[in-house]
C-alpha cells in the first residue's frame, strides 16, 4: 500500500497513515459535560498509568482516543472499552487507575463503575 505524505496541502507524516498497535479501544468522552467532571484530568490519570504499564499503543494493549459527547452526559465522565462494549461512569483519579489495572491490563470488566441505565 502506497503510504500518505501529502494531502492537498495538509501536513502530513508516515506515522499517520498506520493504525497504532492495540487490542482494546478506550474512547474518553472529552465532550462539554465531561469536561466540566474532571474528564481532562483523567485523560492524563489514564495515559500515565497506562504508560507505567506499558500498555499503551503496543500489542494487546491499548488505543486511548478522546471523543466528544457520547450522549450519557449525567453519568459521566463516559469512557467506553471494546471491543467489550462496556461504558464506564469513571469519577475520579482512582476510579481511572483501578480501570487501568483490572480491565486494560488485568482484563476484568470493572462492575462497580459500569454504567446502569435505568428504564
Ligand atoms: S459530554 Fe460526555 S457524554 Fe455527553
């Protein structure tokens, strides 16, 4: 496959046009309401300890990527994990190292702060 240095005049890097290494995909709600609830805060609470774990962008490891709203904004700040398919309500500094260290690195879904819809 041809590799993309140059896109109508957009800069441009080889990195870019390679999809990082991982086995989970982690997608921190960085939207308005998150924010407002610490969300950026815990982006480097998650990338930190990921790094401590070397787990970040490797094989079976992880892809952290901030998103806009992902539509639960009461019960965030939303962080969803697939391909579990599981949305976190994560509220604090412990709260993103024990996801960390059972789901992302240890591999077990964290129940207590899985986020209960209510009917
Ligand atoms: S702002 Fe995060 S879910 Fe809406």
């Amino acid at each position: 496959m041809t590799e993309i240095t140059h896109i109508d005049g957009v800069d441009s890097h080889p990195d870019w046009s390679r999809i990082p290494e991982h086995a989970r995909h982690v997608l921190l709600c960085t939207g308005p309401r998150c924010t407002q609830r610490g969300a950026l805060q815990l982006w480097k609470t998650l990338r930190r300890r990921l790094l401590e774990h070397q787990h970040i962008e490797v094989p079976g490891g992880v892809l952290l990527t901030r998103t806009h709203c992902q539509f639960p904004c009461n019960l965030g700040p939303v962080l969803t994990v697939y391909p579990e398919r599981c949305w976190y309500g994560v509220r604090s500094k412990a709260d993103a190292v024990r996801l960390v260290d059972v789901h992302l690195v240890g591999g077990d879904v964290v129940e207590a702060l899985l986020i209960r819809e209510h009917p």
